[in-house]
C-alpha cells in the first residue's frame, strides 16, 4: 500500500489500433512510387561512399568498429539487385 493507504491500479493501454493508423499515414505519406529496395540500395551506396577513402588510421577504426558489431561490415548486400 501506498502512504494514502490506497493499492497502486493496474493500467494497461492498447495501442495495436493506433500503430495500425500510424502504419497507414506513414505509408500514404510515402506515396505509391515509393521503392523500398531502392532506398536501400541507396543507403548502401551512400554508406560506400562515406567510408571510401580512409586513410590507414581510419581504416583501423572503421575495422575495429565492424569486429566490434558497431558497425555492419561494408558491402553487405541487403538490397537485393
């Protein structure tokens, strides 16, 4: 009990509902031409293209960072072709 003398209530909320909403704007606010695997592809791309070019000493963390998990190793492949 409490200091008022009163038992905490239980209180539970169902959001399954709104998530379901909150899918639907998202995908409507992204609009029929939207192509996931595109965007994908992209991302990869755009990762490439960050981490080209290290110099050795960046090289060593980037490598350190992807032994570690912190980062997933270049050239992964998710997009599919």
């Amino acid at each position: 009990m409490s200091s008022h003398g009163h038992a905490p209530v239980e209180f539970s909320v169902d959001l399954s509902a709104h998530e379901m909403l909150r899918r639907a704007h998202v995908l409507d606010a992204l609009g029929p031409d939207w192509d996931p695997v595109a965007a994908l592809r992209g991302e990869e791309e755009a990762n490439e293209l960050l981490y080209s070019g290290l110099d050795a000493d960046q090289q060593r963390v980037y490598d350190e960072l992807v032994a570690a998990g912190v980062l997933p190793p270049r050239g992964g492949g998710h997009a599919a072709p």
